[in-house]
C-alpha cells in the first residue's frame, strides 16, 4: 500500500512539473485590435434625425490580419460586408465603392398576378452591390453607456448603391393545370442602373458587455 501512495506521489510530482516547462506562451493581439469590435450604432439622416435605432455592427481584421485594412460588417441595417482602409495610429477609417460580400441581386417579378403586356417594373437589390464610407473615426474613452461605463465612440458617413433593374412584361406564358388554363407574365429585363442611397450618419459607442447598454 505504502509503495502505490509513494509511486502515485512520484507521478504527480513529475506532472506538476511537466505542466510548468517554462515561460507562458505569448497571445498577440490582431493587426486591427484598436479598431475591432462590435459596436452598436444608430442610423441618422444629413439632420442628426435618428432614422433607425441602435443595431449591432463588427468591424475586425482581414485574412491578411494587416494594419491598413479590416472588415465593416453591418448585420441589419443595410445588410454589407465590406473592406475598409484603415489608419490604425489615426483611428479612422474609409471606403470607396467596396463590393458587399452579402450583396443580393434584384430578384425577377413573380409572374402572378397578372398585368398588362408592356407594364413595367423596377426592381432594387435586397442589399446594395457596394458600400462607401467617409469621415470614419474611432474615439477612445469619449462615450458614456447606459451602464455609466466610459467606452470608445464610432462615427462615420455611410452609402450604399444598390442595383436597379426594369423589366417589362413581355408575354403570356399558359399552362393547363387540372384541366384549367393558367396564365403567367413572362418579364423581360430592359434595363439596369446603380441608385445611391445615403450619406447617412452611423453613430454609437464599442459593446461593453454589461446589460443595460445591450440593444
């Protein structure tokens, strides 16, 4: 008995120190960590009119994990995921005409119900095909939360430009179901464009974690 409680000291005497082989391993932070976040920003017309309320927004590093650019992700508002140029000793931050990795195309009208051949219809993007963002800057420390708990602030101008697509009902499409003649719009694409929709305002303050300042 005496030799198992000896034996079972040895072994964890040697686990202890097997655990403890030296220094502890060093953890680095991203390219973008004084930028990245996530952030819940309000969304406000040219007037400082709030349009929609607080919703969450991320911003974090790249693949390439460098200093000059990270990701803008917008979950609800306009639905993008987009690249930005970054200046990580400046806080700020811009974009011209960065493609939507969520962009949606226009979807064709639906063939029911049934209109006028040459009626026309212009169909935008669920989201927009592109983002551009100006005037983009990260504030340290400059936003008092619900919670009273002092945190970095966000602002920044935001456009998207959607895809607009005209189709034309262009003919008739009939099909016999159970025995019934069913007629259908066949919509004919005539032409696209791309419609700006912004500057807008998108304001807020980095997510601290603590409930009274979740939305």
């Amino acid at each position: 008995m005496k030799k198992l409680i000896y034996g079972g000291l040895f072994f964890l005497a040697l686990g202890l120190f097997s655990c403890d082989a030296g220094d502890e391993p060093s953890i680095g932070g991203t390219a973008t960590q004084k930028l990245s976040g996530e952030w819940f920003l309000q969304l406000a017309d040219e007037d400082n009119k709030v349009i929609v309320s607080y919703n969450l927004f991320t911003t974090s590093n790249t693949a390439a994990n460098v200093a000059t650019e990270m990701w803008f992700i917008d979950h609800d508002v306009f639905g993008a995921q987009s690249k930005l140029t970054v200046d990580p000793n400046a806080l700020t931050f811009t974009s011209t005409n960065s493609p939507n990795l969520d962009y949606a195309e226009p979807v064709v009208p639906a063939g029911k119900p049934v209109v006028k051949l040459g009626t026309n219809k212009k169909v935008l993007s669920a989201t927009p095909q592109t983002v551009t963002i100006t005037d983009g800057k990260v504030l340290k420390d400059s936003f008092i939360a619900p919670s009273k708990t002092r945190t970095d602030s966000m602002y920044l101008h935001i456009t998207g430009a959607y895809v607009a697509n005209t189709y034309q009902a262009s003919e008739y499409k009939i099909t016999t179901v159970a025995g019934k003649a069913d007629t259908t719009v066949v919509w004919k694409m005539t032409g696209t464009a791309v419609e700006p929709d912004g500057p807008y305002i998108l304001r807020g303050y980095r997510r601290t974690g603590f409930r009274e300042d979740e939305h």
